[in-house]
C-alpha cells in the first residue's frame, strides 16, 4: 500500500494536473486512482500524522521520570534587619525518582503497544479509503455503460419509429404506433439524462476521496481485468483474520490493556525517590562543605481513593478491548461471507447474461422487429424487446460493478490484493 518518497513527491506535484495524472491511454484506470489516494486523501494523512505522533510518544514513555535540582540559601541576612552570625549556607539538592516493580518497563510496552495499534489502524484506514475509491469508480463504470446503452438502445428506438413512420404512411399501421415509438424515444433520453447525472455524482464522489475535482471532461473509466476465481471462502476467512489491520490493532490494544491491568495492580507499591544534597558555607574556620544522601518512598495512604479505583478501571477497560476484539471478528467473518456471495452471484449472473439472456433478448428483438416490417408483430410486441434488451445490458453493467466492488471489500476486509488492476478488459462508454 505504500510508495517510494519519489513516487510520493511526484504524486504531490501533479496533484494540480487535472485528470492527467488519473489516466493512461486515454482511459481512468483503477490502479492510479489507487497511487493518487495514498498521497491526496486528508483521511489518510491525518491518520498518518497521528501515528508518528502515538511513536513519538512511545519513545518518551521509555525514559524514566526527569531528575529534580533544587537550589538554596539558608539564613542570608537582609537589609533592615539586626545582624546576625555568618551562618549562610548555600545548598544544591538533587532528587530522582525511581519506579518500582517494573513500573517503568509496563509503562513503555503500553505506549508502544498503543503506538503500533494506532499504526495499524492507519493501515486499517488505507485499505477503506482504498474500497471506497474503487466503489466509486465503479459506479462511474456503470453509469458510463449505462449511457452508452441506453444511447444505443436510443438509435433503436428512434429506427423503430422511423419504420412505423414509413409504414404509417402507406397506411399498413395506424398512426398510434408512430406516436408510441416517439414516446419510448422521448422515455430513453429521458433515462439517458438520469445516468448522465449518476456519473456526475459518481466523479463528485471520487474527486472528494481524491481531494481534487474531476470534471465532466474526465476519461471514461477502464475496467480492469478481474480474477478468474477465488480461494475458498474459509481460506479467506483465516486470511482475513490473522491479516486485517484493524484486527492486529485491536491485538495490540487488547495487549495495551492487558499490561495496563497489570502496571494498575502494582501502583500500590511505593516508588523510591533517591537524592543527594551539597551544601557549603563560610564560618570561623573558613569554608565549610558538607554533604547528605537522602532515600524516600511515596506512601499509598489514599489507596482507597487511587490505586484501588484504578484497578477497576484497568479491569473494565481490559474487558472492553476483549468485547471489541471479538466483535470486530464476527464483523468480519460476516462481512468476508456476504462479500464472497456477491461475488459468486455477480459471476454466475454474468455467465448466465452473456450465455443465454442477452443472446436469446436481442434474437428476439430482431425477429419481433423483422416480423413487425410484414405486420407480424404489433408495436407494443417489438418495443417489449426492445426494453427487455436495453434492461438486460443495464442489468449486466451493475453485475461488472457489483463484481469490482465485492472484490474490493474483500481486499480491505483482508488487508491485501487479489488482483493486479492494472490492466483494462472493457472498452469504456462512449460519452459523444
């Protein structure tokens, strides 16, 4: 999921560059919608910037408490008040405090347990922004084919009119059917307009996640060659499992809690606090120096109050990560089973389409429209098929859509690719 600082810094600077930088061949291709959103996403880079900062306070949380210097002067005389015996003395006291029972130690692999959950989160969050780009490229996918269809499916109708117009006029049909194929003409640019709006939705949509806007002037997209077949949906699961980021950092959460449960139940023990003072002053006997060594303990006086209540709290933050964790796998175990049955039923339905359906809809509208020249057939007969077409192609562009967008909640779900995007197998809607 992440480049080269060069290939970062190319990104950034073509960012500004309109869609260019988004397509190759003239065509949107997926897979640099994938390179551009590791660089442009606001998401990512405040989920990234929040990880260096979690690291960097993993590293502080590894040194021990800052010494503390005092210094003194004892029994200075001031103005305005009587004399008194040369006695100042001038101290410098140094104290450290010391954590006991391996407080120290806990508290660093909480930080760093913390810190490397946030991280993967972070990577967590890569793999979504990821789903959701492909998401909205393919919807920018169905709606381009939609309008090439219904425009294609347009031109047939407006043929169609066209013939009853001609046979209308020699009188071998009424001029009900004219007025009927005009109408489904006026119908299909009125579907024509509705898709068009759905692709501007879908480019607002991947502009937003992209942090750029795509104008209408946008390459059509590409799509890319999908995988054959799949693992077993166990395998998956297992993959899914030990591999998804979010669940690794709900691990290292549930660590993080465990080691503070642990650290909470020590706290009751009293930490040393070591020092060493110096003090020296000028008396009759000239310059006098002396020194002292100091040991102290905190006293859990108010345990009641402190220690013991923060007990609970690791107790009923530990439980919670265990609760989360476990939700967050049965989440996914079911996301990765509906993701895989979609996947099935738009594979199977685009076998049954382009095997049987669409061939046997479009033999049909061609005889219904060969048979309605000799009035075999009424009008209402040969626009049925007409429509039956049209809805079947519509129907086989969501199955594509519907395909790419289950195998990207796979990727995410899993934490890594099934496929290389790259390539393009589709020839994209025309947009003229």
């Amino acid at each position: 999921m992440r480049g080269t600082p060069a290939d970062a810094q190319e990104l950034r600077s073509s960012a500004d560059s309109g869609p260019a930088i988004l397509a190759t061949d003239g065509v949107l291709r997926l897979t640099l919608l994938y390179d551009a959103i590791r660089v442009s996403s606001p998401r990512l880079r405040a989920a990234e910037a929040q990880a260096r900062a979690s690291a960097a306070q993993a590293l502080s949380a590894t040194r021990p408490p800052d010494p503390r210097i005092q210094l003194g002067f004892m029994n200075r005389e001031l103005p305005g008040l009587a004399p008194m015996d040369p006695l100042g003395m001038t101290q410098i006291q140094v104290m450290q405090m010391l954590p006991t029972a391996g407080k120290l130690g806990l508290a660093a692999d909480i930080a760093r347990t913390r810190a490397l959950g946030v991280e993967l989160r972070a990577r967590d969050l890569a793999w979504e922004i990821r789903a959701e780009v492909a998401s909205a490229f393919y919807e920018l996918y169905r709606a381009e084919r939609s309008v090439s269809i219904a425009r294609r499916s347009r031109l047939l109708m407006e043929n169609v009119a066209a013939v009853a117009d001609a046979m209308y006029r020699v009188g071998e049909v009424p001029q009900a059917d004219v007025l009927k194929a005009r109408v489904e003409v006026a119908r299909m640019t009125e579907e024509i307009t509705v898709m068009e709006a759905m692709r501007r939705v879908a480019l607002a949509r991947l502009g937003g996640l992209l942090d750029r806007p795509l104008a209408d002037s946008t390459p059509p997209a590409a799509l890319p060659v999908f995988p054959a077949s799949l693992s077993a949906l166990a395998e998956l699961e297992d993959i899914a499992l030990q591999g998804r980021p979010m669940l690794l950092a709900g691990d290292a959460e549930l660590a993080a809690a465990e080691a503070a449960r642990t650290l909470a139940r020590r706290e009751i023990v009293p930490d040393l606090e070591l020092g060493f003072q110096y003090g020296q002053r000028t008396g009759a006997m000239g310059v006098e120096r002396m020194g002292s060594l100091m040991l102290g303990a905190s006293v859990p006086i108010f345990a009641r109050q402190r220690q013991l209540p923060m007990r609970a709290e690791a107790d009923a933050m530990r439980a919670m990560a265990v609760a989360d964790l476990a939700a967050m796998r049965a989440e996914t175990r079911a996301r990765i089973g509906a993701a895989y049955a979609e996947w099935q039923r738009a594979r199977n339905l685009q076998t049954l389409y382009r095997s049987t359906v669409l061939p046997q809809a479009r033999a049909a509208a061609e005889a219904a429209l060969a048979s309605y020249r000799v009035g075999g057939v009424n009008l209402m007969t040969l626009l049925d098929n007409q429509v039956t077409v049209n809805r079947y192609e519509q129907e086989l562009a969501t199955l594509e859509a519907m395909e790419g967008v289950a195998l990207a909640e796979l990727e995410m779900l899993m934490g890594r690719e099934l496929f290389d995007a790259t390539g393009a197998r589709e020839t994209p809607g025309d947009r003229s």
